[in-house]
C-alpha cells in the first residue's frame, strides 16, 4: 500500500525567538505533506518494534489514516507519558497510542474515538489470587503502566470501595512500560497486572501461558483516541473524514476485526 499521494498544504509559522518551525493551534500539519504520529512502541499489539520498525494496530491505523489524507507518515517513538504534553509544545502532529479516551486528557488536547476496548487482570499462572474484576483486587500489589488511566481509577477505588468497606487498600506499583510490569509481575514483585485487553492476551502468549487472564470480562471498557493538539480544528476535522472515508470502504472494520477491537459508531 503506497502512502506517497499528493501533497496537501498545511501553513507553517517561522518562530524567529526559537529560530524552530512551530505550527499554531489552526494549522493542520507542523510539516509540509508529512503526518508525525507518536506512540510509545513497547505496547503489543497496539505498537512494537519488529526489528527496526514499529509494527501493530496503531500504525496500520495511521498508514490508512495518512494514504486517506493524501500525505505521508512518520511514527516517533515517545515515552507514554510524555505524548500528550508533546502535542501541547508542537513536537508531533498526533498520538495514536492506544490512549483512552479520559476528561483529563481532553482538557489539554482533542480527541478523535477510534476503537473501543477494555483491560484484563493478569496474574501468575496458578497463583492463589484470581480477581475476576477490579472489586476483587482489593489487598492486591497491583502493578501498572505510568500514565495509564488505571492508576487513577483503581487509587479512588481503593479510597472509595476497599477501605470504605473494611477491606485492606490496594497497593499500586508503577513501572515505565507495560513489558517491565509483566516482568514484575513474573518475578513476584507484584501479584497482579491490569492491562489492556489486547496487550495482555499477547503477554500471556509471549510468556508461554507464565501468566494468565482472570477477568472473564472487561475492566473499565473505554473508548481509544487519536489525540490532536487544542484547537487544532483543521487537523481533527480531516481525521474525522478519513476515518469516515475508511469506514465507508470497510477498511476500518477489517483492521479492527483482525485486532478483536470493537469499532466506534457515530
């Protein structure tokens, strides 16, 4: 599938202080023809590297997305936690990371939904503890990704449910990427893993069945996005429209089915 295509437009300013080409919040593109995406590559099956290139849902989702927009891609490898204030400073043009869709996150930046999933719980195989949802993981050494939703939503869990109700707290362990959990979680640092659904089933097939999923159903279902700096009006908009366009020719659906995620419906 080629992505070389004709190049459409995209106004760059001059900023003489920082002698740098910054784009404002109106532009579309910080480059001429060239959309650079972000995504921290250590995240299978979303994105990895597969020798020197990064391979998974995202960037087949981005290498469609460009050839829709008539212009090429660049993907950058960024540490997650780091992606949404780089869109903020103009050092990419978006983020498609498998990041959730949260109100934090769309305080500072726009959001275009673009898959829906949810997490799964991993423990050691055979372990004593196998919580079957988020309720169970109270007195749990939970471990999790920086930056992931989840170490918001399970810390007010903890507040809120377990020592509300006279369980004991759970205790939350954060690592930089989701394979240093993983391998905390099979050197017995931590006793369970949350992780997105998609990432934990390929984790529990690299692992060769060392640790397996107890959820029979998804933890906090949320919805992906593809992330654009604030007011960026020009650049969401074409994205929206290639999205459409991929779903109108039922791209979009044929990638989403070979990575069992659900599609988003306007």
């Amino acid at each position: 599938m080629s992505m070389k295509k004709s190049v459409m437009t995209a106004g760059v300013f001059l900023v003489t202080a920082l002698g740098a080409s910054l784009a404002t919040a109106d532009d579309a593109l910080l480059e001429e023809g060239v959309l650079q995406v972000a995504m921290e590559a250590t995240y299978p099956p979303f994105e990895s590297y597969d020798g020197d290139k990064i391979v998974g849902f995202d960037p087949d989702m981005s290498a469609l997305l460009a050839e829709k927009m008539s212009v090429d891609v660049e993907l950058n490898d960024i540490k997650f936690t780091t992606l949404i204030l780089g869109l903020g400073g103009g050092k990419f043009d978006a983020v498609i990371s498998g990041m959730y869709i949260t109100p934090e996150r769309v305080e500072i930046a726009d959001a275009i939904p673009y898959a829906k999933t949810g997490a799964a719980i991993m423990v050691l195989k055979g372990s004593e503890i196998r919580p079957k949802n988020e309720l169970e993981l109270c007195g749990v050494k939970v471990g999790l990704q920086q930056g992931t939703s989840w170490v918001k939503a399970l810390s007010e869990l903890s507040t809120s449910y377990c020592v509300a109700e006279g369980k004991a707290p759970i205790s939350i362990q954060e690592f930089p990427t989701a394979p240093e959990v993983t391998q905390a979680l099979m050197s017995r640092n931590v006793e369970a893993q949350v992780e997105i659904a998609g990432a934990a089933a390929l984790f529990v097939e690299r692992t060769k069945g060392r640790v397996e999923i107890t959820s029979p159903e998804l933890v906090y279902p949320q919805t992906l996005g593809i992330y654009v700096k604030k007011g960026n009006t020009a650049l969401k908009e074409r994205f929206e429209k290639a999205l459409a366009e991929l779903k109108a020719d039922g791209s979009y659906y044929e990638l989403l089915a070979e990575y069992d995620l659900t599609p988003v419906e306007d």
